[in-house]
C-alpha cells in the first residue's frame, strides 16, 4: 500500500511539474490561424523524394522567417507532404502565394525577336513559355513583346542577396538590387560581356531576367560596356515598374532561394480567432461544469469514495495534460473527442471496481465483512474488464495512428494518452486514496459511508424483480434489426452531408451582424458567378458557403456579397480546402484504419473471450455506429472530421460496455474456476444475470458521461454541439445494444453452436428464478 502510494505522489508531483513548466501546443482550431498543406510535385530535372522535400522545407523556412510570423510549424509528413502552420494569419491569400511560387529565378540571353502576338489582357491568359528544339525559348518581355531567349546562364542560387531600394532621385522608382556571389559575379559578367557586342537598339543587347517563366525585366546593357568584359562588381539592378509591395515580395523569394521542386497546396484552413477563443472557452466551461456535474453524481452514489475518485479524475486530467505536453503533441478539436473518452473509461473504471467491491461486501455473512477486504477484491475482480476494455480501445488508437491521417490520426494519439493516464488514474491514483480511507476507523464503524457498505437503489431493485431479458432475447434483436434498418434508410433518402474533408472543395464561414436569408443568398451568389455554391445557415447569424472550387480572391468576393446582404461585416470564421486527391487519400485511409481496427479488436476478443462473444460485440458496434450515421442522416448534419471523431468514440465506448458484460459472462460460465453445476446452468440464465448485474456499472457510467457532454452540447456551439449530439445518442444507443443486442446475439451464436442434448435433441428449460445476488461471482 505504501509502494502504490508513493508511486502516485511520484506521478502526480511530476505531471503537476510538466503541467506547470512545458506549455501545451493549442491547434490552429483553437487559437486561430491558417494552416497550409503542400504537396511536392516532379519537375523535369528533379524528383520530389524526401531529400527534395526536405530542401524545399528549409527553403520554405526562410520565406516565413522573412514574412515576421510568430511561431510558426513546418514539418514534413510522409515523403511528399509539408504542414504549414501560420498562427494569426487570417488572410492565406499572401502566404499561399509566397509558399507555392516555385521562384525559379533564372538570367538569360536574348538572342532575338520572335513573331509578335497581342499582349495579354483581359480574356487572353498570359502566354505561356514555348520551347524550340534548338534549347530555345519563346517568352513575352514587360510589353508583351515576345523574345527569343537563349538557355540560363544564371540562376537564384548564384545570387547572394536582394534588396527592395526606392531611388526617387533618378526616377526609377522600386527596383530591387542584386548582389551576386562570387561565381555568380564571373558568370554575370560574361553574360552582360556577351550582350555588349550586340549593336545599341539590337534585342541581343538586353538580357532577360525571369521568375517563374515569366520576364520581369529585359534590361539593355549600357553602351558604356565593353564587348566581352561585361558590368564587373559582381551586382545588378532589377527594374520594371514595381511598387513597394512587389519590390519586397520579390526581394523576398530571390533571398529565400528557389524551391527545388515545385509545390501544390492540397489543404488549407483558416480559424478566426473569435472562433478559436470561442471554441476554448465554451470547452473549459463546458469542462469544468460537466465535471462538477459528474463528480456531484459519483460523490452521491458513492460518497466517500466517490469523493476520492473525483480527486482521482482532477489528477487524470494533469496526467494527460502533462503527457501531452511532453510529447509535444498538438491538441486540436477532434482530439477533445479522445479526452472525453478517456474520461468517460477513468469513471467507468472507477464504477467498475466499486460495485464489484460492494457485491463483495454484500455477499459476506455480517462477522466476515471488511470494507477493506471488499475494496481489495473489487480492485482484483474488476482489473480483468478494465484491461480488457482498456486495450482494445489501445488496439484501435495505435492503428488510427498509425493508418490514418490529419483529424483521425490526432485522435488516435489523445486518445492513447488519455486511456494510459486512465488507467493510472484509476488504478493507482484512486486505489491509493480508498485504501488510505477505508483504513481509517470513522469509516469502519461507517461502513455506508464509505459508499460501498450497501448494494444502491439499482441493484435493490433488480433484485426485486429479476426481469428474464434474455427470455425474449430475440424481441430485442427485432428491435435493433428495425432501428438499424430505420436509420439506414436516412442514408438512402436524405443522403449523407460529406464535408470537404471527404469530398475535395472548399468552405467558408461567416459570421455575420445580422441573419441572412439562405435564399437570398444562394441568388446573390449566383449572380456573383458562384450558381453551384451550396449556402447553409450556421447557428445564430452565420452562414457557410462550399463550392468545388474557390480560389483565394473568389473567397473574398464571396465575402463580400454577404457582407452586402448582411448589410455591415461579414467576419470569416473558418476557411477549409482540401484538394480532391487529398480528400479521397483522407476518406480511403479513415476507412482502412477503421476496418483494420474493427478486425483487430475482434480478433483480441476472440481470443479473450469466445469467438461468438467477439462477434458480438463487433455487431453491436457497427449497430452502433449504423443509427449514429442513420441520425445524422435524418437530422441533415454534416459528416466531417469532427463527426468521425465522434463515430470512433462511440465505436469505443460500445466495444467497453461489451466487454464488460462479457466479462461477467466469462466468469459465471466457468472461465474462472466456476463450479460443475455452474457449468449445467442454462446459458441463457447465466447471460441474463451477468447482464442484471452489470446494470448499474453500465448506468452509472452513461450518466457520467452524459453530464459532460450535455454542458458541451449547451455551451459549446458550432462543431462542438453537433460532436456533443453524436456522443450523446451513441451513449443512449451503446448502454441498450451492449445489454439487449450483444448479450441476446450472443446467447445466439452460442446456443446455435451447441450440440443438442439427449432425449430427442431438446434444450434444458430454464431453471427456476433465484435473486441476482445468489450468483455470486467467483472470485478471480
């Protein structure tokens, strides 16, 4: 007892230092910014491998540093993929454009003119770069004109610095000057040495400058410049009408360098910041009265105990914290979904072992009680179902890590952290503090007030009426059959509302000063030349806006047609796009890591249970999950990253309330040393008493959760609602399936596996009603 309790002052001090000192990384959702993701592409002199994609990184690193972003995040994903994370930014259309031009920077000889064509203007794109056979290559000067240019002599990388300089005295205006490094200095020269054997007025006599195949200036070389001596001094000046703006831009990318490789952005989103500090007020007050709710719940039903299980639970809340910030791990707003999880397992952990502990009180004889000796064997008896449903929610977080990606993966990782620091918690945290308690002697000449000295209102009166649910097994298969079928039929009817993650396109958010009819707005748009826009109203005064493609200018005009209906401001609260290869890479790999980690899970409760039981319980979870997804369907919600979150939670407390009951069932039919006569039972009986006397743990545990996500659900608003609706209909859904679908299902399965018995092949009958509380556990 000693050992464990120094061991949890140990965690807590240390989780408590961490808490304090390392700072935890809040998502661009919660605090507000752009987040930028490109994808390197093959150009024809290069290979976007991970060495290219890591120059291009560090390239890109010096492009932010120069745009003065506080704090920004780039790291590299997979081979190809580089994140951006801007925090503050709020308009992407600068930053996007800085990231994703290639600035190929190159100098080259003019060799002539060639045929002229009309210069580019409206309704005639700029002409792109027409390569000859001889290396040749045919590009517009400033006036349109089109030059003959000869291959690079030059590039970027040979240039050591560029500088933005405004010289109002000789009239030039913006320009940007160019220093060469010292084998760019010996290369400019031949180059300028070249041109000056040309004749004045001869195109030959200029030289080309171009930034990403397009001629930003063709300056001619002074007469003044000998024939193949060329402008020595290693510099140069850049001119071509600039403002102060393009002067620096441009002085920017030259200093920055050239991507090795091109890029393409494949996902962007933009957070205002009213709505990420929205989204982290509403969830600390949704937080923390949720768990004065929930404490409030498990201190009534449990009193002192329960008391102490709610300091257990703060002291969960500073583990994870403190994981999190260790690890460096980023908490975004799904990944609240994986906390709200993980809480929902410490309480049910802690539900779990005290009413273990007070069938253990109960059954004893008044001379053998001991609240102690209770305590102990609740703790032993319940550790089975706890490790049971503790890693088979660990099995489905490594492989959402480890298969999926973006919103689904940052599940899996809080969610992993939240189940260890649960079971800590739980087990270690809580078990220290009730055996310090029920040593004390107030509380042994008290044993009610320990609150496991009696059995609790559920229990009494189940024990009463010791309802035969599994008598009518097959009336509760009907009903799940028709509320599947039922929501299904949603699906088939309303259709499912994908968001961007899912289907490529982008979508944008307003908040605006006062409601806009959504019709109104659809016409608006259309007239704007958006016809295929889909307009949803969003809350109080807000409206979305998707559309398969939208540019970063067609945002702000979209912008400001609203902002003209609202008649004042239309503020952007979320901006998303997502590419269509990235939104198909995102639905295929959640789909995948959701399949490999159903079959997972199955497979570690086959083996840990009967292969029927596991089949089970992977029924009731897509039961689950089905009417989630059927609901939704009706209700017109949209099904984004935020909403799969939600499904992956509840497909992890249905597969925990599962297991639980199967756990009871394992133990009365002998999987842990169960009498022969046990054993002769019928299975139906058994069944239907492991799940009367998992009841009020399964109750219990709902109501705790429900307390939590019903703040959410009041306060939260936007995402966070819609995720709080999910979680709740998954509770309400999961508590039934997990006694009156995976139980009877099981009783099924087995039942049809049996070998008919002797005497015409007809089964026992069912044997005579006893309380519940006459099938004692068998001790583990």
């Amino acid at each position: 007892m000693r050992v464990r309790a120094l061991l949890a002052l140990v965690v807590v001090a240390l989780s408590v230092y961490i808490a304090v000192t390392v700072p935890a990384r809040l998502g661009l959702d919660l605090r507000g910014g752009t987040q930028i993701v490109l994808e390197t592409r093959d150009s024809p002199t290069a290979t976007a491998d991970a060495k290219a994609t890591d120059r291009t990184v560090e390239v890109l690193r010096r492009r932010i540093d120069a745009l003065g972003v506080t704090e920004p995040v780039l790291t590299r994903s997979g081979d190809r993929r580089i994140i951006v994370e801007l925090p503050g930014v709020q308009d992407p259309r600068e930053a996007a454009d800085v990231l994703g031009r290639t600035a190929q920077l190159t100098f080259h000889p003019v060799l002539g003119m060639a045929p002229d064509t009309p210069p580019a203007g409206p309704g005639r794109p700029e002409p792109k770069p027409e390569p000859s056979p001889s290396g040749e290559t045919v590009l517009p000067d400033e006036d349109g004109r089109k030059l003959r240019l000869g291959p690079s002599s030059l590039t970027g990388a040979d240039v050591a610095e560029a500088q933005a300089v405004i010289d109002p005295q000789q009239g030039l205006g913006w320009y940007v000057d160019v220093e060469f490094k010292d084998r760019g200095s010996d290369g400019w020269a031949k180059l300028t040495g070249k041109a000056a054997c040309a004749a004045p007025g001869d195109p030959a006599r200029r030289v080309a400058i171009v930034l990403d195949d397009k001629v930003i200036s063709s300056p001619q070389v002074d007469e003044d410049i000998a024939c193949d001596t060329g402008i020595v001094g290693g510099s140069t000046r850049i001119t071509g009408g600039f403002g102060a703006d393009e002067a620096r831009e441009l002085a920017l990318l030259i200093n920055g360098g050239a991507l090795p490789v091109p890029v393409e952005t494949v996902e962007q989103r933009t957070v205002g910041p009213t709505l990420g500090a929205e989204a982290i007020r509403s969830s600390t007050w949704a937080a923390v009265i949720g768990m004065a709710l929930t404490g409030l719940f498990i201190t009534a039903l449990y009193r002192l105990l329960g008391g102490l299980a709610v300091v257990a639970l703060a002291c969960y809340g500073v583990i994870s914290y403190a994981a999190l910030a260790a690890l460096g791990a980023t908490l975004t707003l799904p990944g609240l979904a994986g906390f709200v999880l993980a809480i929902g397992m410490a309480v049910d952990a802690n539900v779990l072992v005290f009413e273990r502990a007070r069938e253990e009180y109960a059954r004893r004889d008044t001379a053998r009680r001991s609240l102690r000796a209770a305590l102990t064997a609740g703790f032993r008896q319940a550790f089975s179902a706890i490790a049971d449903s503790n890693i088979t929610t660990l099995i489905a977080a490594v492989l959402l890590f480890l298969l999926a990606s973006g919103p689904v993966r940052g599940f899996g990782v809080t969610l992993g952290i939240g189940v260890l620091a649960s079971m800590v918690s739980a087990l270690v945290v809580t078990r220290a503090l009730a055996e310090f308690a029920v040593a004390r002697k107030a509380v042994r000449r008290r044993p009610r007030l320990s609150g496991i000295g009696d059995t609790g209102a559920v229990r009494k009166w189940l024990l009463r009426r010791d309802p035969d649910l599994m008598g009518r097994r097959r009336r509760w298969l009907a009903v799940s059959a028709a509320a599947v079928l039922l929501s299904v039929a949603g699906i088939f009817v309303r259709g499912l509302d994908f968001g961007v993650e899912f289907t490529g396109g982008r979508l944008v958010e307003f908040s605006t000063s006062s409601p806009v009819d959504v019709d109104r707005a659809r016409d608006a748009l259309a007239d704007a030349g958006f016809p295929r826009a889909v307009v949803q109203s969003s809350g109080e005064g807000g409206l979305t806006v998707r559309t398969d493609r939208m540019s970063n200018d067609e945002a702000v005009r979209i912008g400001e047609a609203v902002a003209e209906l609202a008649g004042g401001e239309a503020e952007k609260v979320r901006d998303e796009l997502i590419g269509p290869s990235l939104g198909a890479e995102l639905r295929k790999g959640a789909l995948i890591a959701l399949a490999v980690a159903v079959g997972a899970q199955l497979l570690y409760l086959a083996v840990r249970f009967r292969w029927q039981l596991g089949a089970a319980a992977v029924v009731a979870m897509v039961h689950d999950a089905a009417i989630l997804v059927g609901v939704f369907a009706w209700l017109g919600k949209p099904v984004d990253g935020v909403f799969l979150a939600a499904l992956l939670t509840v497909i992890g407390y249905s597969v925990n309330d599962s297991v639980v009951v199967f756990d009871r069932i394992r133990e009365l039919t002998g999987g842990t040393g169960a009498t022969g006569a046990r054993r002769e039972k019928s299975l139906a009986r058994l069944t239907n008493t492991a799940v009367l006397q998992t009841v009020p743990r399964t109750l219990n545990t709902g109501m705790g959760a429900v307390f939590i996500l019903a703040a959410l659900a009041v306060l939260g608003g936007g995402s966070l609602t819609d995720f709080a609706l999910a979680l709740l209909i998954g509770i309400v859904v999961g508590t039934y399936s997990s006694m009156l679908t995976a139980a009877p299902l099981a009783v099924e399965l087995q039942t049809r596996g049996e070998a008919p018995v002797r005497g015409g092949g007809k089964r026992p009958g069912r044997p005579a009603r006893r309380p519940v509380q006459e099938e004692e556990p068998t001790r583990a």
